[in-house]
C-alpha cells in the first residue's frame, strides 16, 4: 500500500536561523496532530540539512536535500555529494526539478546518475517531471513526461523502485498560482502510473507514490489529494508558513 506524502521544497529560501525557526514551528505542528495522515517531509537548503536535522530529532520528519552531485567525490568545486547528503541524516533527495533542469541544464543522462548515487548512499529520491506551457498547449506533455521518466528511472530494478517518488509538477503551474486542475493533474497521474505498470506491473505500479506540486496550497490542496492517483504534494511557496504547510499535510 502506497504512502501519502506531503513534502516542502523549500528551494533558496530562509537563511540558516530562519530554517531552523520554520522547522520547529512545522515539527511542533506534526507532534499535535493526532490523527496524521501522511508523511511529512522537508526540502531544505544544503547549508540547513544539518541544523534541521537535529530539531527533527525523533519525531515523525523526513529531511530532504534538493540536489546532489552528478560525481562521487573529488576535485568539483562547490558541488555536494549524495553521500554527504546522506551523511547529515537527510533520507531524500529532491532531484529533477524543473528549475534545475532549466537553469543549471540538468539533463536526463545526468538525472539518471544522480538517481543511481542518491539510491547507492541509501537516499530515497523525490524525482520531478512535468511540461512547460509550450509542451501542454501543443499537445506533448505526455510525450516529455515519459521520457523524463524512463530515460532517468527505467534502467532501475522493481526493488530500486521502491525508494522513488515521482512528482509531477507542470512548470506553468510552478510559483505562477496557475494550479492544474484535479482533473488534469489526475489524468498524468494515471499516465505515470500506467508508464510504471506496463515497466514493472501493477504492483509496483500501484505502490509508487505519485506527488503533484505547483501552487498547491490549503484551499486546493483537499480537492486534489482526493484524486485517486494523487498521493500528496510537493510544496513550494505554501512550504515556507508553517500554518500553509500544515493546511496541507490536514488536507487529507
Ligand atoms: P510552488 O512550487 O508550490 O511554489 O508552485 C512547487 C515546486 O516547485 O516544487
């Protein structure tokens, strides 16, 4: 049975005191909700990883870094390795994400190496994919979300598998308060599902988690989760207040 996850990407907000102040705030939320009905998880900054993992402690967090090097260790300057990631306590790693593979050319080939050091180093990852407005109006979005999808994933085992969440995140719905409908983030949803039955069988299929993100926030957050391909949401924006935050993990 799939898991229900709700993560913030914080991206390159807060400095280190104020990470640590959102953290608490957002942990102190999860410790009074009696009645959790997904995981919770937090995308910080390298520099935050971690601070946040010690006011994460033992409860009921995941921590999550959003990038890792496309190299194991040695002369990369200003690069951060997936075993350091990993050896800050982090459990996940954000990877894919639209802004990196648009701003820094973050290309499938390289994805794929990424996705395999974050896996080797005993990170799961939170892989992105989705379309840029361009792709969705002239009718490719499925086309580019399959190839993003099997050419940095699909060389990975069944078992690999397990340690993926896929989230999709169309780009125009990205920071731009455009959310995608329910009805049109379910239909990719569905489509990512069907790409990873037809791959590995329904079972591994039906025990992915599939996260949508992009302005996802408290007021639209209930009628997607809803979906039943939709198991939660990564969250920018709405990530950084822990109160917006929280009126998302309750969304459920
Ligand atoms: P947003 O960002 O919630 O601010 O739209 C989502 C993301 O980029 O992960």
């Amino acid at each position: 049975m799939r898991k229900n996850i709700v993560a913030g990407n914080w991206k390159m907000n807060t400095t280190v005191p104020e990470g640590v102040q959102l953290a608490k705030d957002v942990c102190a939320a999860v410790a009074a909700e009696a009645n959790l009905k997904c995981d919770v998880i937090m995308g910080v900054p390298f520099t935050h990883l971690m601070a946040v993992k010690e006011v994460i402690g033992d409860a009921n967090v995941g921590l999550a870094a959003q990038n890792c090097a496309d190299h194991t260790s040695g002369a990369y300057t200003g690069e951060v390795s997936a075993a350091m990631v990993a050896s800050t306590g982090a459990n996940y790693v954000i990877l894919g994400h639209s802004e990196r593979r648009g701003y820094y050319n973050e290309s499938y080939e390289m994805l794929k190496t990424k996705v395999d050091l974050a896996l080797e180093n005993g990170l799961k990852v939170i892989f992105c994919c989705g379309e840029s407005l361009e792709e969705r109006e002239n009718g490719s979005f499925k086309d580019v979300i399959g190839a993003e999808i099997r050419d940095s994933l699909f060389h990975l085992t069944a078992e690999q598998m397990a340690n993926i969440v896929i989230a999709y995140e169309p780009i125009w719905a990205i920071g731009t308060g455009k959310t995608a409908t329910s009805d049109q983030a379910q239909e990719i949803h569905a489509f990512i599902r069907g790409l990873l039955a037809d791959k590995y069988g329904a079972q591994v299929a039906d025990d992915t988690t599939i996260l949508y993100g992009g302005s996802c926030k408290p007021s639209n957050a209930p009628e997607l989760f809803a979906k039943p391909d939709i198991d939660g949401g990564l969250i920018g924006g709405a990530s950084l207040k822990a109160a917006d935050f929280m009126g998302i993990v309750t969304a459920f």
